[in-house]
C-alpha cells in the first residue's frame, strides 16, 4: 500500500529539515545561513562594516550564487517535467537529497573545519546552500498549498494575526484551518533548529544523516497523491 503524504506532512517534515540543516550549518560553517539569503545579505553588511575574517566574507558571498544556481536548475527541471507530464515534486527534492549528500561529505572530508577559506570549506558552504535553495524553489513552484518551510518570518506574522482573530472570537474556519496550516511547520522548524545544533555539536557533519534518511523517505512518498500547486507562467 502506497504511502499518500498529506499537506500537513509534507510541511512539518520540511519544516524540520529545514531547521535542522539551516542550523548545523551555521553552527558548523562560521554563522552561514543555507536556507536563506536574507541572513546572509546582513552578516556580509556587518562582515564589511567590521570585518573580522577575510574568509568568512568570501563563504558567505560565495553562498548567495550558489543558492541562486540551486533554484535556476530546480525552476529548469519543474519545467522540463511539465513538459514530460511528470509530477516535478520527487526529481526536485531527489536533487536536494543529492547535494545535501555531497555537503555532508564535504562537511566530513573537510574537518576539523578550522579555515573558512579552505576550498572544501567553501565547496561545503556552496552544496548546502544550493540544496536549500532547492527547497525553496520547490516550495514556491510545487509545494504553494503548505506553509512556506524555510524562512519562518512570515509563517510567525500570519500565526500572529490568527491567533488575535481566534482569542478575539473573530475567527472563521478558514481561519482556524490556515492557523494549523502555518503552527506545524513552525514548531517542527524551531524543533529542527534546537536538534541540528545540539546533533553537529556531538557528531560534527555526520549529524546530517537523519535529514538525509527523513528527506528519502519524502523523496518515495507516492507524488500523484498531493495534487501541486500550478507553476509559475
């Protein structure tokens, strides 16, 4: 019997990815951000403004283009399995499965990571970013009915808002569904965020082995059950 992945799945498991990846990584990477860029655009400022490693400023430039070319290629392989009439969700998050592997042996070949400048280093920062940039592509090209899983701004302003509507008596179903939708994926980030620090404190790049077994495990979901969101024109 087919595993069908429900909307409510799909976002707490990427939201724990997410959180967990984004965190090791920051711990381990000398405080890069991989599954954003907005937290990497202001440690450039402040690495510009008092700069405090030369290599630090290159790791965290470096990972801009990087996640840029991670969701370039994740945009090109929603499009050609349109095409194909292939359900795009297994082949992008098989893709971030592959990168967010070869980031795990850079991250292992590559210890003790002491010099931000060291090639496999910045390779390490690179892959990560790029496979995270991945996931917010999917997020936004095949994923649109769940709450966003990286960045986690917005989801606490939409529960905000919700919850003022549902203490006030305000709130209608809609609501109280859109409230579920955005407080999972939240928490299981924030969850993700306190176990990926903890796990790469006591098993450096090894660590990410869970998130490589939970995002296969999403990778042999049965796609045809969650109908996905149109793609971008």
């Amino acid at each position: 019997m087919s595993i069908k992945p429900t909307d409510l799945t799909l976002g707490v498991g990427l939201g724990l990815l997410a959180g967990y990846i984004d965190t090791s990584a920051f711990v381990a990477l000398f405080g890069l951000f991989t599954a954003h860029v907005t937290g990497n655009f202001v440690l450039i400022g402040s690495e510009l403004a008092r700069p405090s490693h030369a290599g630090v400023l290159m790791l965290k430039f470096l990972a801009i283009p990087a996640f840029a070319a991670g969701v370039v290629v994740a945009r090109q392989m929603d499009v050609r399995c349109a095409r194909l009439g292939h359900n795009p969700a297994r082949p992008l998050l098989g893709m971030q499965l592959a990168l967010l592997t070869l980031f795990m042996a850079a991250g292992v070949a590559a210890a003790p990571l002491s010099n931000p400048q060291a090639p496999l280093v910045l390779a390490c920062g690179m892959l990560g970013a790029a496979a995270m940039g991945v996931q917010n592509a999917a997020g936004k090209l095949q994923f649109g009915r769940i709450a966003p899983t990286t960045v986690m701004t917005g989801n606490v302003t939409e529960l905000l808002i919700d919850m003022t509507d549902l203490a006030s008596g305000r709130a209608t179903p809609a609501v109280k569904a859109r409230f579920v939708k955005f407080f999972w994926p939240v928490v299981a980030f924030a969850l993700g965020c306190v176990a990926g620090g903890a796990a790469y404190m006591t098993f450096g790049f090894w660590c990410l082995l869970p998130a490589l077994a939970l995002l296969a495990f999403m990778v042999l979901l049965d796609w045809q059950a969650l109908e996905p969101a149109p793609a971008a024109a």
